[in-house]
C-alpha cells in the first residue's frame, strides 16, 4: 500500500507493476524495454482482469506513457544538445550561448486518437556518482474527450504506441 486506498502489486523480478486505486489502474514497466509486444500483452492482461473485477462501464482516461534517459558523459562541461535531440529551446546567443539545465514541454494535438502527446525533453540530475548527465524524452499520449468505450483500449494503445514511435524518431538524431 502506497498512499491512502492506492495499493501497488509488483512482479517477482520489480521489472514492472500495477497500481490500482478507486477509478484508476496504472502499469508501469521499469528498465530494459522487452519490446511493444510484450508490454502490450502485460497492459491488456491487466486491463482484462481489472475489468473483470471491478466491472467499470466505460473509462474516463487512456495514457500511455515513456520515459527514455540518455545518458551523456558528465565531463563534458557544456553538452551539445542538438548532437542527440532534435527537440530542444533555442535561445537567442545574445541571451547565452550555452545553459545548464533546461526543461520543454508542448503539448500536440491529435484529433485522430482523441487525444495528446505531451513531449518533454530536458537536462535531468546525475544519473550516478557525477559520471553521466542524462537527457530525458518524456512521451505522454493522454486521451480526451470521455467517456470512452472498453472496447477500444486494443485499438487505442497501438495508436498511441505508433505515434509515440514516430515522436522518439523524430526527435533524436
């Protein structure tokens, strides 16, 4: 139990879990990425037993969620950002030629899923013992406009994994 009323079940090998609260269910999946497939199997079996038991009529939100770390060499007193991510704020060179931390987020519409991706990129803490800097590429697809039928999580998971391919593409070099 994490929170009030929250509980978390993990897997036997911590790689991925569940959290299930009143009107809410999340899967999350840690470390090395075993590939779509697999994960998509894993959210659809929990989805399926989640509503079995609970039995809700409709959902009121879809997400689907990845959080990709780069790391770069902490040596490197001044990254070069644009050499690994396309997605990052240009800043007048009159303003600075060079930062050390930075955080952007916008926010894409896409009429076609009924939803957003919400696009994150940015400079994190250390990753471990001031040896790496790690760039992260947040990519959130949120659904809009509820309620939204059950059966339609299959068909929205991969449309939503399709395009948060093509945003991780487009957005490393």
């Amino acid at each position: 139990r994490d929170q009030a009323g929250e509980l978390q079940f993990l897997a036997p090998d911590g790689q991925s879990g569940v959290k299930v609260d009143v009107n809410q269910l999340a899967f999350q999946r840690v470390g090395a990425y075993p590939g779509w497939n697999q994960v998509r199997e894993q959210i659809l079996g929990v989805l399926r037993s989640y509503i079995e038991i609970a039995g809700p009529e409709s959902f009121e939100a879809i997400r689907l969620h990845f959080v990709n770390r780069i790391a770069t060499e902490a040596s490197q007193k001044n990254v070069d950002i644009s050499r690994t991510l396309t997605v990052w704020p240009r800043v007048p060179p009159a303003l600075a030629t060079t930062f050390g931390k930075f955080l952007l987020k916008i926010d894409l519409i896409e009429t076609k899923l009924r939803g957003h991706l919400v696009l994150t990129s940015g400079i994190a803490e250390t990753i471990s013992n001031d040896k790496e800097v790690g760039l992260v590429l947040d990519l959130d697809f949120m659904s809009s406009d509820p309620p939204l039928p059950l059966d339609i999580a299959d068909g929205w998971l991969d449309g939503a994994h399709h395009r948060i391919c093509e945003a991780f593409e487009l957005s490393i070099t």
